[in-house]
C-alpha cells in the first residue's frame, strides 16, 4: 500500500516540532511506501524559506535541511509529479461548495486520488475533505 504525504507530514519528520513524534510513529509502525509530489516538495522549499525570512532558521540550517530533504526524498520515498488532470480535478472539489478546501490542499487530494494511494495529514479539515471525496486517510 502506498501513503501520500502532504506537507503537514513532511515537514515534523525533518524538523523538530509539535507533530514530530507522531509523524515518525506513524512511519516506524507502518513502513510503507511513501509518495512525495514535486508539489509538496515545492511546499517544503516555501516553509524552510520563510523560516529563514522570520529568523527561525538561519540560511546555513536552511541549506544542512535542504539536503536533508532531497537525501531523504531520493532514497526513502517515490516521486509523483502533479498532471493536469490532478488540476482540473481540484478545481471540481473547490467548486464543490460544501468542502473547506484551499487550492494546495485540493491538489494533494487529486494526487493521492490519482495515485490509489492513502492520504496522510495532520490538517483535519483536509483529512474531513478527503473522506468527503472518497479518498482513504491514514489514521497518523
């Protein structure tokens, strides 16, 4: 079985913070194949940036997580690569009147869709979205 991992997963499994345990729980118990889009990595270059614009993280850290990041991703993980048609179905769940859904969150719904695999995150609303639109969520 394939896991999806949205950015509120990746980014406690190589940073320090509030979900970090849970996210590294979840991967020791289950040892599953993870997915990473390119999208979500592009996600992951936005957080580590704007750390360093607030001063959480100097430009040296930045650099060390980067390629910790691109280490990990290369050897631990499979790559999916956003489509069009990961788009296009996006923006039929954001027409979707009932759902809290922002645009990134929307795409990594039609990736994980797309991909047969299981979505994790640690957004509920996201994860309440998901379930709304079929797509199975891990219990993280």
């Amino acid at each position: 079985m394939a896991f999806y991992l949205d950015t509120s997963v990746i980014v406690p499994l190589l940073i320090t913070e509030i979900f970090t345990e849970r996210a590294r729980n979840f991967l020791t118990s289950e040892m599953p194949v993870l997915l990473v889009s390119d999208f979500a990595a592009a996600e992951w270059a936005s957080v580590i940036s704007r750390r360093v614009r607030t001063g959480e993280m100097t430009h040296a850290e930045a650099m060390e997580i980067f390629a910790t990041f691109d280490t990990w991703r290369l050897f631990e993980t499979q790559s999916i690569e956003l489509e069009p048609a990961d788009v296009r179905m996006a923006e039929a769940y954001l027409r979707r009147l009932d759902l809290t859904l922002l645009a990134p969150d929307a795409l990594h719904i039609a990736m994980a869709r797309r991909a047969g695999a299981v979505l994790v995150t640690f957004d509920e609303k996201m994860g309440a979205s998901a379930r709304n639109l079929g797509v199975d969520i891990a219990a993280a």
